[in-house]
C-alpha cells in the first residue's frame, strides 16, 4: 500500500496546532461575560446625549431585563433599554434588529440608536439613514396611553423597500416601552400587583371539551372573528394617514364593494380544530404540532389576498402578523399548510385558506387575548409605495378556557411583604425560564433520535467497510437507500442542510462574542456540524460531502438515474478538470474574506450554493434562483456531482482541515497508477490522480475503489492473485499429482483464462 509523504506528516502536525489555537480562541470567547445581556455591549458605542440633551453619564445596569440610568449630574433623566430584551425583534434576516432606545420617566420616548443588525434588504440599495430617519418619527411619543391601551401604537414611517424591517424594528420598540412602562419600572405605571391574599388563578385551554359546530355557531360567539374592509374603507383610511400620494390612488369600485373579508380562528381548541378541519384534519393537526405551539386557520375572501407573494420569493408572509403582549412574528413558508376548504357545516368558500403553525421561538398563550396584523399595501404609480395596518382582535371564549386556583404556601417565619408574594404568586412555572434552546431540543426529541440513529448507522458503515464492499451488490443499494433518506427526510423535511454560511456565521461569532444558545437553537444542524467535525479527524471531507449532504445525495441520486436511462457521461479530461478543483477554493476564500468585511454581503453572496432553494425551500422561490439550481443538477446528469468537484464553498471549508484526518482506510496495491488506471477512471468524482494517488481533498468516500480493490475479476492485481490459485489448486488436484494432463491455458488481456477446463474455469464475471 502507498505510504503518506513526509511532508502530509508535517502539514498534520501544523495544522493539528493551528485546530488547538482555534480551540483556545472558543474558550477565551465563551466566558461568563458573554453571557451578560447585549445592553452593556451596545451602549459604550453612544453618549448620554444621544438619548437626554446635556446627560453626561450612564449609571449601572438596573433589573432584569437590564436598563440603565441616564443622570445630568446627580439628576436623572430616564433610562436607556434594548429592544430585543423585551420584545421580539427578528426580521427578514432570521436575527434580531438591536435598537437602544431612551425613555423619560414620564414614559415619553427621547432618543433611538440602531446598533445591530443583519438586514440584507436595508444593505442593498436602502441607505441606512433613511431606516434611521423613519424610526425618529417615534421621538416624542408618550408610551403611557399605548400601555394602559388608551390609544393605537404609533406607527413609524414606511421605507419603501423594507416595509418589513421598518415595522419590525418600530413594533418592538414600542412594544418594549409598553411592557416596561406596564411592569412599573417607569413612566409610573402601577406594576400590574394582585392581591396575595387569593390563590393565583391558573388560565389552561381546555383540551378534553370537544364537539363538532356548524360555521354560524362558531362566528356567533367569537371561536370565529372577522374582519371585513370595503373599498371605501380603504380609501378612507389612506386619505386619512396623512400621504397626499397615497390619498391620490384610490382603489377602483364601489365604495360598499369588499376588499378583504378576513377570519380567524384558534383551531389548537379541540371544539374549533375539528368543526373547521374535521376530525382526522383536526388530529393529524395534534400529532404534528410540538409543546407549545398554537396553530391558527386564516381564510379570506376579496381582491386582496393576505398572503400576497412574498413567502414566494423570500419564503415569508409579510402581510400578516401575530401580536401579544409585546411579542410578535410572522410566518415563514415552513409554517404554513395551503387548505382548500372548511369542514364546518355552512362555511363559506374562500378564496385562500392558510393553517398556520407558530414557530418554536414565539410563544402565544391561547387563554390571553391576541390580534391579527393585517398590512395593507398600495403602489403610488411608479415603485414606491404606502402602507397601512389593521388589526384583527382575538380573545378565545371562556368555555374553552379551564381555570384553576393553586395556593402558594409560604412559611410563616419567612414570609415576604405583600407585594412580593403578589409577584411570586403571578409568575410563571419553572418551564418558562428555561433557556429556549433547552425547550428546542426536549420538543425535538424524535427528529434527534433519528439523526442520531442515521450517524450510528454511517459509523457502522465506515467501521466496517470492509465487509460491505466484498458484496457490491448489497453495498450499492444501502448506500442509495442512504442517500435517499438524507435527501427525503434529513433535507426536504428536516431541513437540516448545513452551509458555508454556518462557516461563517460561526468565525463571526468567535470574534463578536461567542454563545452557544445561538448554535444550540437548531438542534439537527448542531449535530451534524459536530459529526462533520468528527469526520473530518477520522476520514476527512468524506462523510459529509459523500453522505450526509442533502443537495450532494439529490446530484448523485439524479445522476444515478441518467445512467439507468442511458443518459451519455462526459469524463472531463484530466488537466483540465485538476484546473477547475480550484474554484471552489477561491470562491471560498472569497466569501471568508468578505464575511471578515461585512457578513451580510458574505450571506447574500453565498447564494452561489443552490442548498436553500433546493433543499430548504424547495424550488418555491423566484425562477432566477431555481433556474440556477436546476441548472446544475442537469449538468450533473451528464458530469457526477458536478457542483460538488468544481463550485461548492463548503466543500472546499471541509478539505482544508480534513487533511488532518486520523484514518487511512481507503487502500491501494502497488501497480494502482503504474500500470493499472482503472480505478482512477471509474471514481464517480475524478479524485484519484492518474499516478493512483487519492486526493483527500476531493474524495467523497463513495467507496467505489475498494469495491475494485476486492474484486478479483475486474481489479488486475487481483486477477493474478486468483489465477495464480487457481493454478495451485489445479496442480494439487489428483489428476496433475499422477501426471496427467490437462489442457493449457491461456490468459487473455483482460485477465480470464481461455481454454481451461471445467474444473480449472474461473466463475462468470
């Protein structure tokens, strides 16, 4: 077998030094510093008198949620509070939008500051003092009245463009003012105190009251709400909002013509799920749902469609939005379920029905009241636009609610004042303070044990590889019913398809601040980057790139099926297909360098991997981007893994530190390269050079030439050594101990004997 050069062993040894430097640069990152809030992070970048006129300084964090004191001497002016650390704040980037607003103690907004965030619409082509000038409008707000619900939200300015980063970010800061100024902590609000003489009362939805109701029923005592707007409505509404431009486009028709009739219901109810979806709608519905998510059905009728086409193009719907108690979000195209009717006796046909499932980071108590944010658009003639919203209220009825009282039993001796057995006695179970990452992972529980299963299964597969590639049959169809579970269950369904943009995102976080919930959050990608750095130690870029990549199992599979139906291969010449090896590296290495200048321009340009229109979205978005990734899987049924050999990021971020694997299982004879070749021309990938050495670096570990390597009809080195025992055993046999002879025998070319005897022929090939 051929032997690893010196110089592989000392690149080893550097490269095994630079993995200990970056292991000691992970932990000096995630240090108990890390894990403190992002307000003190934010708030030496700013001076008090960005938020207070003539404060000259910040006093100590205060509370949790932390705010911080703005003082002009010794006199206070208001504080200073992070809008993500009371309200939700992610936009169309999937991370939250970091503002840092002041607020006086009156409870009127004084200053606001965009310290973070990872939009890249309001990157490209939005200047980011236009987003900066659309929150101003919300200075000099008093938040008092929003807070006790005396009067609407102020709404911020609309930036053409990024409508919904612009709400995003006014939302949560007016949200976040309204819960502090509601917790009491200032703007004077009365902390919202119960009595601690009574017991808490504990507010459940009822799951065991369930029975089917027709449609009249259900809109008749609110399980149903609805919201319907005329096109007088609409046109009124913008004539009053203060757009000249908007008032100027009115919408054609009638003024008591309908623009939308929107509902809403709460189906997560046992009563509501199966009138509306049925009863096997209603319990396919529960057995999918995880703890604590809420499902919620939205049908309307109208001209204007509240799913608009967005989700299309970005995967998200940007015209709906579910608020409560500060909190809020909106669905993405994984959320959603199409429905082409109602089930309830008497409902209505609907133009469009969508079953919506909350998404696990968003949690909505069904037993509190919620709304519906319906934002309606208008084009003002060329690109720009106007917007407004309506809000669709919901409160669930009380009979669907199940109420309980839990005393709070505290020892006399240790009894705290009034006030504060008010607050323990209101606060939430043990289970709502636990990390979210924690409550990720114990809801995912089956889709771990499955990936968990699939690794154990493909450490099987390498451990003893040896004994499946004698049996090329059997080999060949587990490693296809592999392939075909990653691609259908670990991709399409699972959407666990990592990305060199987890490369990136995590080199950013070691130089921004480290945390694990971040990487924690998504348990199934989690696992697989901690196989994939596993594998690279022990077999390289192999286990990944040739057999936990969903896009790499969808090329392969395709592929596989060309050549079922006689689609012509092309074998790219050798000198030219060793100068395309790389591109990948330089379009790596390019993102790497991008990412280190701006990693929002490094995300956007990482489209060049086709993985999130194929895989994560599959091929539901705009035709540019599934133009490009069905592209490549054509090329791929004429070239084998053709995006994988000459384009893909990852693949290049895998074997640079994959030649520090431990294993060297892959086997060679000597005459591999000189003079045999026909390994080199049967690797599904091109990796092994023509000399017989195998590049790690390209080698997806499929495994095809130890198949060869045991095969003594098709490998010649062999064939010599079956022929030669055949011959022992020829000349062994009774007939050539007593002297007699046999016929000769020749050997061909291609290895098989010509002319032997029955006893002496080798088996059919």
């Amino acid at each position: 077998m051929l032997k690893r050069p010196d110089d592989d062993t000392a690149f080893t040894r550097r490269a095994a030094l630079a993995l200990a430097g970056l292991l000691l640069i992970c932990l000096a990152y995630i240090s108990p510093a890390c894990a403190a809030g992002d307000l003190p992070t934010y708030l030496p970048k700013l001076t008090p008198a960005e938020f207070f006129p003539d404060a000259d300084r910040f006093g100590p964090p205060q509370g949790d949620p932390p705010i911080v004191p703005v003082y002009r001497g010794d006199q206070l002016q208001g504080f200073v509070f992070l809008n993500s650390d009371f309200a939700n704040s992610v936009g169309y980037s999937g991370k939250p939008i970091h503002l840092l607003a002041g607020i006086d103690p009156k409870g009127v907004i004084t200053g606001i500051k965009l310290v973070d965030h990872k939009e890249p619409i309001v990157l490209v082509g939005i200047p980011e003092a236009r987003i900066v000038a659309a929150m101003n409008s919300l200075i000099g707000k008093d938040m008092k009245p929003v807070a006790s619900g005396a009067e609407k939200p102020p709404q911020v300015d609309i930036v053409s463009g990024a409508t919904v980063t612009v709400l995003v970010m006014g939302d949560s800061v007016v949200r976040a003012a309204s819960k502090l100024i509601r917790s009491g902590r200032v703007g004077g609000g009365d902390g919202a105190a119960a009595s601690a003489a009574l017991p808490p009362v504990i507010k459940t939805l009822d799951l065991e009251r369930s029975e089917v109701r027709d449609w009249e029923s259900l809109v008749g005592d609110g399980s149903v709400r609805r919201l319907h707007l005329g096109i007088g409505d609409i046109n009124e509404a913008f004539a009053k909002s203060g757009s000249a431009a908007a008032g100027q486009y009115p919408e054609p028709g009638d003024a008591s013509d309908t623009f939308i009739d929107l509902y809403v219901a709460l189906v997560t109810a046992p009563t509501i799920g199966r009138s509306l979806l049925g009863a096997d709608g209603y319990q396919r519905l529960k057995d999918s749902l995880k703890p604590g998510q809420q499902a919620i059905v939205v049908a309307g009728n109208g001209p204007y469609s509240f799913k608009g086409s967005a989700y299309v193009r970005g995967g998200i719907f940007d015209r709906i939005e579910i608020l409560q108690e500060g909190n809020s979000t909106r669905f993405r195209d994984r959320n959603h379920t199409r429905l082409g009717a109602l089930d309830a006796v008497g409902a209505p046909e609907f133009r469009e029905i969508g079953l919506f499932v909350t998404p696990p980071e968003f949690t909505l108590d069904p037993t509190q009241p919620w709304q519906l944010q319906l934002l309606v658009q208008r084009s003002l003639g060329g690109r720009d636009k106007a917007f407004l919203t309506f809000n669709l209220g919901y409160t669930l009825p009380d009979s669907y609610i199940r109420r309980e009282q839990r005393a709070v039993t505290v020892p006399e001796s240790a009894a705290p004042p009034a006030s504060q057995q008010a607050t323990a006695a209101s606060a939430p179970p043990l289970d709502a303070d636990e990390p979210l990452w924690m409550r990720i992972w114990r809801s995912s529980t089956v889709s771990i044990g499955i990936t968990a299963f699939m690794l154990a299964t493909l450490t099987g597969i390498f451990f003893f590889q040896n004994l499946l590639v004698r049996r090329p049959v059997f080999y060949t169809w587990v490693r296809r019913g592999y392939l075909a579970l990653v691609l259908v269950w670990l991709g399409w369904y699972a959407n666990a398809q990592l990305s060199v943009v987890n490369v990136v995102t995590f080199t950013n976080a070691l130089v921004t601040g480290f945390r694990w919930e971040f990487f924690l959050a998504a348990p199934l990608i989690f696992i697989l980057w901690a196989a994939t750095a596993g594998g690279l130690l022990f077999w390289g870029r192999g286990p990944f790139c040739g057999w936990l990549c969903p896009f790499g199992a969808l090329q392969e599979l395709t592929n596989t099926a060309a050549k079922w139906l006689k689609v012509p291969q092309v074998t790219v010449p050798w000198g030219l297909h060793e100068r395309l090896w790389p591109i990948k590296y330089i379009i790596f290495l390019g993102l790497f360098g991008l990412s280190l200048y701006s990693v929002e321009m490094a995300e956007r340009f990482a489209e060049v991997e086709p993985f999130k229109t194929a895989i994560i979205l599959k091929f539901s978005r705009s035709w540019p981007f599934v133009a490009y990734a069905v592209a490549l899987l054509v090329i791929g049924l004429f070239i084998e893994r053709f995006f994988c050999r000459y384009l893909c990021p990852l693949g290049a971020a895998l074997a640079i530190p994959g030649r520090i694997r431990t294993f060297e299982w892959l086997r060679r004879w000597e005459e591999c390269g000189s003079p045999c070749q026909r390994c080199a021309k049967e690797c599904p990938v091109q990796s092994i050079h023509p000399e017989g050495h195998i590049n790690v670096n390209e080698c997806i570990y499929c495994m095809h030439c130890q198949e060869l390597y045991y095969d003594d009809h098709r490998c010649p080195h062999m064939i010599q050594v079956r022929l030669k025992r055949e011959k022992f055993a020829a000349m062994s046999s009774p007939a050539m101990r007593s002297g007699g002879k046999g016929p000769a025998t020749v050997i061909t070319a291609g290895g098989k004997p010509v002319g032997a005897s029955p006893v002496n022929s080798p088996p059919p090939n």
